[in-house]
C-alpha cells in the first residue's frame, strides 16, 4: 500500500489526503498551526466573516432607501472577532474529525524533506521522527508579505492575520495596498465605522482585476467616503504616540490610529528542505509545479499558495486532488485555469471567469463583448442596487462563451451559471434561450447573452 506523506494541513493538503485515502493509500499529514491552515484560520474564513458583518451592517443603513428606517448601527469588533475566531476553530476542528474519520493519520508539527522520499517531523516539544513516503505532497501555503521599514507589531501595525485580536474599531485605518487583500478589508473596516485611507502605488485600486469592474468599486468607496490615494507607493510605516504615520514615497506623510499592511504574499518555502530533494522554485521562491502539480522530482507533488499558482482555496483543493489522482493511478486530467472563478469580497462584489479585456487587448483571444448595467434590472432597482454589471466575452464565429464579469451584491453566487457555460462550451445562444427567474438579477445574464446574439458574429 503507498504512504502519502503530505506537508501542510490547508485545502490542498487536506482535500489531497481525503482523496488519497478514498484510493486506498495509507496517509499522514503534517500540520503546524491546525487543519484547515490559514485558509480557514487567518485569512479566507474569517475575512469572508467580517466582510458578511460589514455587508449587514451596510445594508441596515442603507435601508431608509427602500422605506425601513432602522436606529443607529453600533458594530461591537470585540464580539464580532470573538465569534469570527470561534467559526474558524470550529471548522479547522470539523476537518480534523473529518481526516480521521476518514482514517487519515494526523501529526501536529513541522515537516522537512531529507532527501526525495523521506520526511523529518519535529513536533511542538522539539522530538524529531522520520516517515518515509512512497509520495509526498508539500502544500505549505504562503504568509503575509512585510516591509523592512514597516513590521507589524499586532497593536497598531498589522498584517491580515492579526487582525482578529482587535476589540475596538480604528478610528483611523490606512489600508496600504489596492490589491484584492487590501481592498477588501478597506471596504469592510469602511462600512463597519472606520475612517479609512487607502494606499495604492498604482494608478487605480484593484489594479489586477477588470478595468470597469474596479473603476466600480473606486467609485463606490469615494461615495462611502473613504480616501483614495493613488500613484502612492508607501515607504514606511512607524508608530507615534497615539497611532501611526505612513510616509509616501513622495515625502507626503498620512497619519491614523492604526495600519494595515496587504503588500502581498510570500510561499512558506524555506525550511522545507527543498535543496536537500532537489526541488526546483522561481525566482520568488515558488516551488514548480506542472499541470497535474508535479514537481521536478518524482514522486514529489506540490499544490496551493506555495506554488503561486493562483492563491486561491478552490485551487489548492483542485491541485492537491489532481496530485492524488495522478499519483495513485486514477483518472485525471491537468488543471484547466481558464475556467476557475474567481471573487473580490468587496461592497459589490467582483466575480470573473476565463478570459478578460486584456486578453482581448493583448491579442491573446479574438472575441466580442457585452455591458450590461444592472441599474436597469427590475430586480436590482427593488433592492436598491445602482451600482454593477454583467459582462460576458464570446468567440465571435461560433458564440461559444469564453468568459464574464458580474459586479453585484453575491456576485459569487451569479458567476456560477456563467462558470457552466465556460466550462461547458455553450453559447450565448444556449444561455440566452434558456428560462430565468422574474425578476432576478440572474435575468441580466441571459438578456447580455440575447445581446451578444444580437452583435456581429463574424
């Protein structure tokens, strides 16, 4: 029977052992911090929480628009971050019971590679002991990127990860970085009560993502009165007495009471004995991997954050599971990124799948696109939604959708019939022919779909 030794307990680890186990291989993983990983512990779970209290704590305010008028809304971040760290044990425990439930064999601690199938454990009081391993996968996931001239100290400095031990709400946060971290917790702390400034060294926020979508969501946190400052790359971050002062590149200094830093990530590479198999990374540090997350030695897999492959937890649960199916012999076929979705967990949200405006662009694709503002959907103008679109891009000789956009409230869930439709090669036509729900914003996806029937199709 085959050992997988797995190093890491987050999606990829643990979906990789659940899927091991189901093929009949004896496994170990090895977890430091808890099942689940920071995923579940620091980072996906407890912000999605958070930014689900904003939401609620935006709409309740919101609501003398459509005639509830409710008090003030008094937001209590002791006791929110108390049941945020609660749900997170909850669930990291849920998994643990899960992986042994399912026969999998749990060790607390850390793991190194000794050469290209043996594994070294040290756990919490510092014994070591040795696991050899028919095949292993290293899912160690990534940490939050920090500055020389500006280290969190958990007080007033922070990372997304400290974050949760607050228990009352900046008066003053500065967010420096506009990328997807960044801009979601500077939407989130805006709508919770904080006066929030946000630091981007590029010329929009969300700079990564669709050009409208984000031009959307700039123009939302200005009206929600947060500051934006553009072209504004951070130099440093130091602690005055009752706060912090953030000084620009520029000479300009920005004070607040707290910071937070969201300049990136950095893969949890470096102790992992990598040198000592022959494991081969870029130039930032990512292991390797290929399309069935192999790395360049054989019989060692990687998958999630530390390979920089789209740190996204539906990834590395992907690229852990095609791993295990490629290891054992299962049927498998290589990770298909064009048809991965993806979301900004902003006020609205941002949700997008397979191709974009910059494939176009670039020459990359030839295909045709769609606008459709939702403000005119009779759905979104019950709910008072003003703000958001639909998107979708097709091929233009055969219709076939090859991509989309949605910005609206739950964006998330409205990009998942557009996800079928990528994944499955249908056309505009066989959305736009296909029965929607009166009135739903859905309907906005099937009437962009009539839309692009309409446009020249070549």
């Amino acid at each position: 029977m085959n050992h997988v030794v797995i190093i890491g307990g987050g999606p990829g680890g643990y979906e990789a052992a659940l899927v091991a186990r189901q093929l009949g291989a004896t496994v170990t993983i090895v977890e430091r911090d808890g099942l689940g990983g920071s995923a579940v512990l620091t980072d996906v779970v407890p912000s999605k929480a958070l930014i689900a209290v904003a939401e609620a704590a935006t709409d309740t305010r919101g609501a003398g628009a459509i005639g509830v008028h409710a008090s003030d809304v008094f937001v209590d971040l002791a006791e929110v971050n108390a049941r945020l760290q609660k749900w997170a044990t909850t669930q990291s425990s849920d998994i643990r019971t899960g992986l042994i439930n399912a026969g999998v064999t749990v060790l607390s601690g850390t793991g190194r590679l000794i050469s290209d199938n043996e594994v070294v454990v040290t756990d919490k009081a510092g014994a070591e002991s040795t696991l050899t391993a028919d095949v292993i996968l290293l899912a160690t996931g990534a940490r939050p990127r920090v500055l020389d001239t500006a280290v969190p100290d958990g007080e007033r400095i922070f990372t997304w990860e400290q974050l949760y031990d607050l228990t009352e709400l900046p008066e003053k946060l500065i967010v420096v970085g506009s990328g997807v971290t960044g801009a979601e917790f500077a939407g989130a702390y805006q709508a919770l009560g904080s006066q929030v400034t946000l630091v981007s060294s590029r010329d929009r926020v969300l700079p990564g993502q669709d050009e409208d979508a984000a031009s959307v969501i700039e123009h939302v946190f200005g009206e929600r009165g947060m500051t934006v400052l553009s072209k504004s790359r951070a130099e440093s971050v130091t602690r005055t007495a009752d706060g912090v002062e953030v000084t620009l590149a520029d000479g300009r200094v920005v004070t607040g009471t707290h910071c937070l830093l969201a300049v990136g990530s950095l893969p949890n590479t470096e102790s992992l004995g990598l040198d000592a198999a022959g494991i081969e990374t870029d130039a930032n540090g990512y292991i390797t991997v290929d399309g069935v997350s192999r790395t360049n030695v054989r019989g060692i897999y990687a998958a999630g954050d530390c390979t920089g492959v789209m740190l996204l937890a539906s990834v590395a649960a992907m690229q852990g599971r095609i791993a295990m199916w490629h290891a054992l012999g299962d049927a498998v076929k290589p990770l298909q990124l064009d048809t991965v979705s993806g979301n900004v967990f902003t006020d609205p949200e941002i949700a997008t799948v397979g191709i974009s405006d910059a494939d176009i662009a670039s020459g990359k694709v030839n295909a045709i696109s769609v606008l459709l503002p939702l403000n005119k959907n009779a759905r979104a103008k019950m709910q008072g939604i003003h703000e958001g679109f639909i998107k979708l891009f097709a091929l233009p000789d055969s219709g076939i959708i090859v991509g989309g956009v949605v910005v609206a409230p739950k964006a998330s869930e409205l990009i998942f019939s557009i996800a079928l439709a990528v994944q499955h090669r249908l056309t505009v036509d066989d959305v736009a022919h296909t029965f929607t729900i009166y009135p739903s914003l859905s309907g906005s996806i099937a009437e962009a779909a009539r839309q692009l029937h309409n446009a020249d199709l070549g």
